[in-house]
C-alpha cells in the first residue's frame, strides 16, 4: 500500500468567539478532516466505548484472530515442526523487527523481536557497559576501559528499568545513580559507562530529549539506552539518525502486538560486532544447531536472541503490525498532538475550575501522546468514567492517565471523554 498523505492542518485560523462551533460540533469537523480516520476500521473497537488507554494494552487489530486461527490450526496443526522452516518460524525475530524499524527510525538489520522488555533492559544495559569498557567507547569518545565504573538511571523510570539497572549495576562492579533526566548531562564524567533513560515518562506523558540527551552522553565517552515503551508508535523516534546505542521497548502499547507481546532490542549498527550480551543462549550462536560447547555469537543484531521465540505472540504481533501499512509516524505524530491539545480544550471547558491539575507539559516538545491528570478521588473517579464507558487508567496516588493512539482514536472520542469526565468530576 501507498502511504497515507499526512493529515490535513488541524488548525485553521482563529476565529471570532461569536463563530466559534460547540465542541461536539468541532469534533465532527476535525474528525471529518482526518486522513487517518480510515485506519480505524483495522481495529476491534465496542461501540458506544472509548478507549483512552493503548498507552496499557493497544486495541486488537482485526486481522490478528484469523492469522492465530491459522498458526495453531495449520502450522502447528499440521505442518507441526516444518513451519520452523517452511512457515518461517525460525527467523520471525529478525522479520518482524524489520517491520518495528521504520517506526523507531532505524535501517534494517539493527532490531530483533523477543524476550521482555525487562530482559531487554537488561542486555542492553549490561551490553552498554562492556562496550563502554572495551576502549573504543561508543565511537565518539575516549573509552578509558575498567575506568567507566558508574551507571546513571532516569530517577522517574518505570520501576522495573531501576530494579533492572541495580542489578546490571551489581553484575558489572559499577556504582549505580538516579537523576531526573534534565540533570544528567551536568553529572556525566570519565567514570560515566552507560545510561538508561525513558524518551517518555510513564507516569506524566513528559517526552524528553533524546537527540541532546544522547549527545550529551557521547560527549563523555558513554553509551545511550533508551526506553521507547511510550513512544514508539506514538511518535517519531530517529535512532538512527541521533545515533543512539542501544534501545528496547514493548509491542503491546501503541504496537498492539497483545497482552505480553514480545519486547525488541535494537543495537545499533556501529556496535554489533562487540555487542556482548549478557545472556548468550543457543538461537544467538553462529551455528545454533551444531549443539557446540563454545559460545559464538552469531552476526547482527540475531546475537540479541537468547532462547526459542515464542512463536503464537510473536505472530500475532506480526499480524497486528500490519495496521501500519501505508501509515506515516510523521501523520500519527501530527494527529497526536492535534488530539491531546483538543482534549486540553475540552477539559478546560467542561470540567469545574480547580478540580483536576494537568501534569503533562504544555509544549509539543515536551509531550508524548498522553494526557495525565492529577485529581484527589482520581480512583474513585476512574472508576466511575470506566462505568459509563470512557476507558482510562489511574495511577497512584492521584493520577487519571489517558492515552491517544491515533490509529484508531478520533477528535468525538476526545470531546466524549472530556464531556464525562466533566459530569463525572462535578458530582
């Protein structure tokens, strides 16, 4: 498929308040001007629902049940251990990352599908170190070999990446420091041999620098590892081109790969040959079924697999990928902002003065494609949306989360849910 055309400009110019349409109204008129519009149809969606919250768990894409039909009915039903070769089981790890490439803004031949995010985080970090220690740093700097001893971390991560890098931490003999990602530039230094930071905050929808950031980090000797989670799919991302070392993610946000879709890990080009990973399992070997006692890591980014791919998730997430036919990052980046500034409008107007605080940055620049909302009751109040049909979620202690997924949300979800939310909030 050709790629969609980029939607049309969302912003028209001002009007006079005496000409400004209803919200409801607007809406209609946005969602009327949406080139995307269309790729709703490539999702399961309930009517009379709206679904805020695929920055959790993404909506099914319709092609994905008969694709699982025919895994488990005819390749493993029936061509059992050939589809290994003849379905093309072996190599969906490689195949498939290929396809999530474009979409973080690499080449091809850099990304592989599997494991978790954790475990990911967990090569990639442990890998970061090692090349950091190798003498060549990434590249750009000076390396200094044992002498890299410190792991910085973003102070806001998802805990699991923390839990994570105090682990990696341990295993590599490095000392192991949190800062708010704005601070890291100011604590790089000689000793600096990694640092793991989320492009989007998880709990604020706050999108951070990645291009300075990792620039900042390379000026120093170290190595970038990103956490894209929350943005890939939502967002351009340009790996590549701001020559990030390392990065992971999961599939089953704005991917839609499904609940406990396999994660990715991207290891840049320029590294792969002295990408050490810490858990070299047999589909990473050079020769996986010579069955040698010695370890060889295969070429590639393949020497990021560990054990056997899980095979039904695996393809369910190549299936569901196939939504992204025709679609441009740039357009979905373009209709995400377009849809988190209407929601802005709209809470503005629909909900009571002083009753929720919006802890997402204002700027474009600085927002991912969440809206998070703080509110005293925001439990009790997300649970009472939940109930009249308006799917968001809540974190604690006082956060209502929305996310927007262009692909399948439109501009009357957003006046919807804004509308309830409202009513909801005002008692």
């Amino acid at each position: 498929m050709s790629e969609l055309p980029s939607p049309k400009p969302f912003s028209a110019e001002p009007l006079s308040p005496k000409l400004l349409p209803a919200k409801d109204d607007l809406a209609r008129e946005l969602d009327s001007r949406d080139e995307l519009a269309k790729v709703r149809e490539r999702f399961v969606l309930d009517f009379g629902v709206t679904y805020l919250d695929g920055n959790s768990l993404g909506a099914l894409p319709a092609s994905v049940p008969g694709r699982l039909d025919d895994v488990v009915r005819r390749e493993w039903g029936e061509l059992r251990i050939r589809s290994w070769d003849e379905s093309g089981w072996w190599t969906a790890p490689e195949r498939i990352g290929d396809r999530i490439a474009p979409l973080v803004g690499a080449a091809a031949g850099q990304v592989v599908v599997g494991d978790s995010t954790s475990v990911n985080v967990f090569k990639a970090l442990v890998g970061a170190v090692r090349l950091a220690r190798g003498g060549e740093g990434n590249g750009k700097g000076s390396g200094k070999g044992s002498g890299r001893d410190e792991i910085l971390v973003d102070a806001t991560t998802f805990p699991t990446d923390g839990y994570i890098a105090e682990s990696a931490a341990r295993m590599t003999g490095c000392t192991l420091r949190a800062l708010e990602p704005g601070a890291v530039p100011g604590e790089l230094s000689d000793r600096t041999a990694a640092v793991l930071l989320n492009h989007v905050d998880y709990r604020s929808g706050r999108l951070h620098d990645l291009p300075a950031l990792t620039a900042a980090i390379h000026a120093s000797g170290a190595l970038a590892v990103w956490d894209l989670c929350h943005s890939a799919g939502a967002l351009p991302v340009g790996l590549d081109e701001h020559g990030v070392d390392l990065a992971v993610g999961c599939t089953y946000k704005y991917l839609n790969g499904g609940p406990g879709s396999p994660a990715y890990l991207y290891v840049n080009q320029a590294h792969q040959e002295r990408f050490d990973s810490p858990l070299p399992g047999w589909t990473s070997h050079a020769d996986p079924f010579g069955m040698r006692p010695e370890y060889a890591p295969a070429p590639g980014a393949t020497r990021g697999r560990v054990g056997t791919p899980d095979i039904l998730s695996m393809l369910a997430l190549e299936s569901a990928l196939e939504v992204w036919d025709g679609v441009g990052i740039d357009a979905v980046r373009a209709k995400s902002l377009a849809l988190t500034d209407f929601f802005l409008e709209c809470v503005d107007e629909y909900v009571p003065e002083g009753r929720v605080e919006c802890v997402t940055p204002v700027a474009h620049a600085e927002r991912g494609s969440q809206i998070a909302l703080r509110c005293s009751d925001a439990g009790e109040v997300m649970a009472r949306l939940i109930e009249r049909g308006v799917v968001g979620d809540f974190r604690r202690p006082d956060v209502l989360r929305f996310g927007f997924t262009p692909l399948y949300v439109g501009f009357a979800d957003v006046e919807r849910a804004a509308r309830v939310l409202g009513e909801v909030v005002a008692g």
